[in-house]
C-alpha cells in the first residue's frame, strides 16, 4: 500500500504541502503529484489558515486514527487513497469504491472520508503490529460500509 509522497518524516511531508500552497496562491505551473496535493488542498478550505501560517507543529489531538484533527495526516490520507485508486492497489479497490462512491449517491468526498477511516485503522493496526497493512483486511473493511 505505497505513498505517492516521498519523504523522510512528517516535517518534510509538512513542507511540500507548504511548497504546494505557496505555489497555488502564485499561481506557479504545478508538477503532476503537486496537481494531486492542490485538488485535496481545495476540497480542504479549512485547513487553509494552517497552511497560509506554514505551522509545522500545528495538529488539534495529532493522532487521531483518521486524521480529522491534523490536517496534514487527514490530507496524507485522501493523497494515499486516491494513489490508491489511480493504481488499483490494492487490487480491487477501485470497484469497491465506486460502489461505495455510489451508496452515498455519488458523493465521492463523503466515500473518500469512509474509505480513509478504513485505511487509517489498517494502517493503525499494521504499525502497532509491526507488520505490513493487510490490503485485504483493508478492502474488507471498506466492503463493509456498502
């Protein structure tokens, strides 16, 4: 269950939502991933504040399994899950989503929120275990809310 984010830590990670933003109220060309980062940005306005201030330490309550209250992580989360969808990793979850996408009568941010919490308890599980997230478990889990 890869990233399309490359980085070393969580401060890096910060700082290209940073680059991003800045980029976006320059209205500089933006890269392929950044494009990606900017649609999640602009569905996010309430994050806004946060990244105008380039706070890297702000977060209300950081670990919050699906990210609502760290807005980089809930951001993470979206950027993981439609890498996810682009390539079909794990394999299935397209379709799943598109089911999930269309029990909430084609509210795919609404469906994208679901699926994150979904992701975010694997990936929670999977750290607490030291071991790689079960991407079956995973599609399960989201199969679930349908």
């Amino acid at each position: 269950m890869g990233n399309i984010m490359f980085v070393e830590d969580k401060n890096d990670a910060r700082q290209f939502f940073f680059q991003v933003w800045d980029k976006m109220s320059q209205e500089v060309r933006l890269e392929p991933l950044e494009s990606v980062i900017s649609d999640v940005i602009k569905t996010h306005p309430e994050y806004h504040e946060v990244l105008r201030s380039k706070d890297l330490e702000f977060s209300v309550g950081s670990n919050g399994d699906d990210g609502a209250k760290n807005p980089f992580l809930h951001m993470g989360l979206h950027i993981a899950l439609i890498e996810q969808l682009q390539t079909d990793r794990p394999s299935g979850i397209r379709g799943v989503f598109q089911e999930l996408v269309s029990k909430y009568g084609k509210d795919v941010h609404r469906a994208e929120h679901s699926a994150m919490s979904c992701l975010a308890e694997v990936l929670r599980v999977a750290t607490g275990d030291g071991h790689a997230p079960d991407e079956q478990e995973y599609l399960k889990s989201i199969r679930k809310l349908i």
